[in-house]
C-alpha cells in the first residue's frame, strides 16, 4: 500500500513542472524572460539559439521525468 501511496504523490508532486516544462517549450520567450523583463527598458532580442537550447531542454527534461516515474513503477512492482 505504501508503494501506491508513494507514486501517487510523485504523480501528483510532478504535475506541476510538467505544466511548466510544456509552457517552456511552447512560450520560450516568456519562460526565459519570466521574472526578468523589469531588468530591460525594451523588449529583448533573444537568439534562436537561446529558443532552441530552451525548448530541447524541456523536452529532455519531460522524457527524462516520464522515464524516471515509469521505473519507479516498476521497481515497486518487482
């Protein structure tokens, strides 16, 4: 029962920074220059590099968490 438990709240706990890692790889522009945009007195010019590094790392860090939940299942299943 704690195994269950246990991956119930990781579901629940990872649910947050899935949302954040699909408005990262959507939005780029507003992800890197959230929170930020008060340090410019115009509106920033970002690279396309900045955009592309921004969107293959959250869609990285997306498989990498799914992966990472799925063995947690199935070390708690074996």
């Amino acid at each position: 029962m704690l195994m269950v438990a246990e991956i119930i709240i990781t579901f629940i706990l990872m649910l947050p920074l899935y949302g954040l890692l699909i408005w990262s790889y959507f939005e780029p522009e507003e992800s890197i220059l959230w929170g930020k945009r008060w340090m410019y007195k115009e509106e920033p010019e970002l690279s396309s590099g900045v955009i592309r590094y921004t969107k293959i790392a959250s869609l990285v860090t997306m498989i990498f968490m799914t992966v990472m939940f799925f063995v947690l299942i199935l070390i708690n299943i074996l």
